[in-house]
C-alpha cells in the first residue's frame, strides 16, 4: 500500500476555455463567463488552496471540435469547447494569486519538442517555487493533426513509442545541472561549475538533442508528471512515467482492478508503485440535501443537448458521427477503424457486448452530460470517496466541474469539511511544494532510466 501521509490525493480538473469538459456549463445560469481574465482563474485557484486541493490541471486539446458533420459552424455556436487557451500562462497567474496549491498543464508529446517542453515546465516550478506539473498526452484527433501540418494523426502505439523516447530526452535535461552546479560568489565571479552542468547528447530513433539545458536543476529536481493512459499501451506508458496517474470509471471493482494493474505493472518496469498516485475522475453534484443535489443535477441536465455528445465522440473517435442515426450499429470492421482514444471504444463494446449503437455510445461514455455525476449530500460524497480510498482503488480523486466556479465552491464549503472530519483531506498544508503535498521523493539524477 502506498504511503499517502494520511490524506487522499484532491485534484481539479480545469480547463482554459469557455466551459468545464461539459460544453453546456457555460450555459448554466451561475457560471462566470469572463472565462478570459485573470481574475476568473486566480479565483478557480484561490478556491483550490482553500479547499487544500493537492494541485489544479489544465486540460487541453489542440484544435476546435470540427469532426461532427466536417464543419465547426456548430461547435462556435454551441459553444463546445471552442475556445483554448493557453495553459501555462493562465498557470503563471495562477500562481501570483497563490502560494500552496500546485499546478499542471497539458503539452503533447505528439506536436512539442522536448527540449522546448523541459523548458516550459522547468521554469514554471521556479517561479511557482516547485508547484509545477506537466500533463503529457499523446495527441489522438486527427484535426490537431492538420493544424501542426500534418493530414492526420499518428498510429496509436506510434504515438506511444515516440513519447517513451520524448520523456527520456525531457527528464535527460532536467538532469543535466547538478543540484550543487550554482555558485553565485560574486568574489571570486563563479556562477556556476562547469564540470558540473552536462551535455545530454541525445542521438535516438525519433529525436536528437545535444544540450547543455538552460535551466538549473528545479526545486522539485523535476516537476510532476501527469499521465492518463487507459488502453494496454497507455498503461505501461502510464506506470513507466506517471507519477500522478488520472483514471476514470465509475465501477469500483474494475477501478480496484485497474489500481492494481497499474502498481504491478510500476513494479515490473523497475519503479516503486509508492511512487505513483492514482486519481479517478468524478463529477460531484452536491447540496445540502440529497433532494436539494438531485435539482441542481436536474438543472443541468436540461442544458445539454445531443449535439454536445455527438460533436465529442466525433473528435475524440476521429468519426463523423453525423453520417449515423442514433440507433445505427456500428460493425466490426468500423469499430476497429476508430482511431481516437480507444479506451473509449472499448468501454463501449465491453459495455454493450457486441455491436454498439450510436445512442449506445452517448449513454456509456457521457462525454458532454452528467450520466457520470456523483450525487448527493456532503455525506453520501465523502462516503463514496472514503469507500475508494480505502479499498484500494485509488489515492485521490481528480474533482471535475458541472460548471465554474460555483460547483468547485460547492464542494470545498460543503464536502471537503466532512471529509476534514474523517480524517481524509488535510486542515493545513504541511510543505511547500506540490512533492510534499503528494507525498512523492524528490528525484535522484537518473531515477528516470527505466527499462522499456
């Protein structure tokens, strides 16, 4: 069993843009809509830290849903998430208006450089003073593809194996000062030992990158990494360099399963499994009563509309969901022709147990409704959570929004006191950096050099 110092793992799922990952939220009637301030995400952020959350992460995607009918006129006018942000300078304000709570961004592996990549994050947990993660994904939708000039996106264990190598030549650098490498004696004029900063010389199969890295060793030794593979080539990806691990389901026995799979499949790559954190999505709907939880929930479900859903599945599938009815099956050979995010059609199949419908794949993933919300009073929520964590089938749970910020104040003013009571979320940080908040060890130069 990892060593959680006491506490689960609180995450907020943010995202830069108009709206949650829920495209009607910017259509509830409490959402702030200057999504375009500062202001709006140093409050998001002051809200985090108030509640004690371990760290708030942004989302991203590279592109505008345009799949659904081969036209974006309908996401701009919807409003599904159509707008992006960019997240490490909304991070940077972020960490003006705060002190404790940690902070990650998303940057594809797919579409980045490393070097440029090592740099980003590398100076974001200097100026947050060791607060900074790094979200790494690899791009599945074939539009963010045409917008970095390429006609589509790269085959799924493609995409993997070029990230095994991205994350060498990304942790490589970050290696390359010595913790004691700085000087800074104005008397003798040594900033820093020579001999003590080094050349990566990285000579691989899909990247080159020579160094020396312009950036002295950060305060975390390396800034956290984020993964959320879910297939069997994202898991291994996931258990070799995730640290904080991002899941989601909303069965427990397979998320027990999963929790498991991922420690052991840590162990055989070389790593501690204490050394990582998994975190499940979930979506709470709270109130100070069940009754009082369930209308806010029927609320929002009257905002959402199905081409939120399709529009979704369109990007994340790379299919034109429009060239379907609702109730069209879908064969086996255009199942396997989905090239997106295969976890999703896998659920789905798994799910239905043959050939999945349209309307099927709407119901069983929820990718733009609350199917998958938690509802219920500050008790029922902390008692969920507390009957995860100590199954095992998590460490944390990753927190999203029905819509921002008020559901986010919702479950820090009524939620996180009750789990406080249990015993199960801090009443006070204890460290500074986002490492201490995780209970995870700062790195030893090296301790990323794991077999493949």
């Amino acid at each position: 069993m990892p060593s959680r110092d006491g506490h689960l793992a609180l995450v907020g799922f943010l995202q830069a843009q108009n709206c949650t990952t829920i495209p009607a939220a910017w259509r509830h009637p409490d959402a702030r809509l200057d999504f375009m301030t500062a202001d709006y995400y140093q409050h998001i952020a002051r809200t985090l830290e108030r509640g004690f959350f371990d760290i708030g992460f942004f989302d991203d995607r590279l592109a505008m849903p345009d799949m659904y009918g081969g036209d974006h006129a309908h996401t701009v006018e919807r409003g599904i998430r159509c707008v992006k942000l960019d997240p490490t300078i909304v991070l940077t304000t972020m960490g003006l208006a705060t002190e404790h709570i940690g902070l990650g961004a998303t940057y594809s592996a797919t579409y980045h450089e490393p070097f440029h990549v090592a740099r980003v994050f590398a100076t974001l947990d200097h100026i947050t003073s060791g607060r900074a993660a790094w979200n790494v994904v690899t791009s599945v939708n074939d539009n963010e593809a045409r917008n970095m000039g390429l006609s589509e996106g790269l085959a799924h264990d493609d995409r993997y194996d070029r990230a095994d190598e991205f994350m060498e030549v990304v942790h490589g650098h970050w290696d390359t000062w010595d913790e004691d490498a700085l000087e800074l004696d104005r008397n003798s004029g040594v900033f820093a030992h020579g001999d003590r900063v080094h050349r990566l010389d990285h000579q691989g199969e899909h990247y080159l990158s020579r160094g020396p890295f312009t950036v002295p060793r950060t305060p975390q030794g390396h800034p956290v990494v984020i993964q959320a593979g879910q297939s069997a080539r994202g898991t291994r990806f996931a258990a070799r360099w995730g640290e904080l691990v991002f899941v989601s389901g909303n069965d427990l026995v397979r998320a027990a399963e999963t929790y498991r799979r991922l420690r052991a499949e840590a162990e055989t790559v070389g790593r501690d499994p204490d050394s990582l954190r998994v975190a499940t999505l979930v979506f709470p709907i709270v109130g100070q009563t069940r009754s009082e939880a369930e209308d806010r929930r029927a609320a929002f479900d009257a905002l959402t509309e199905d081409i939120d859903e399709l529009s979704l599945l369109s990007e994340g599938l790379n299919f034109d969901f429009s060239t379907k009815n609702l109730d069209d099956t879908f064969s086996a050979e255009e199942l396997e022709s989905l090239s997106g995010i295969q976890a999703i059609r896998d659920r789905v199949v798994e799910r239905t147990g043959g050939e999945p419908t349209v309307r099927d794949f709407m119901e069983v993933t929820g990718r733009a409704n609350l199917s998958h919300a938690l509802v219920g009073d500050p008790g029922e929520i902390a008692d969920h959570f507390e009957e995860w964590f100590n199954t095992p089938a998590c460490d944390g749970f990753v927190i999203g929004s029905a819509y921002q910020p008020g559901a986010l104040e919702s479950f820090v003013d009524l939620v996180v006191p009750e789990l406080q009571r249990r015993g199960l979320v801090r009443a006070h940080y204890t460290g500074t950096t986002l490492r201490d908040h995780l209970g995870l060890a700062v790195p030893n130069s090296g301790d990323w050099r794991r077999p493949a």
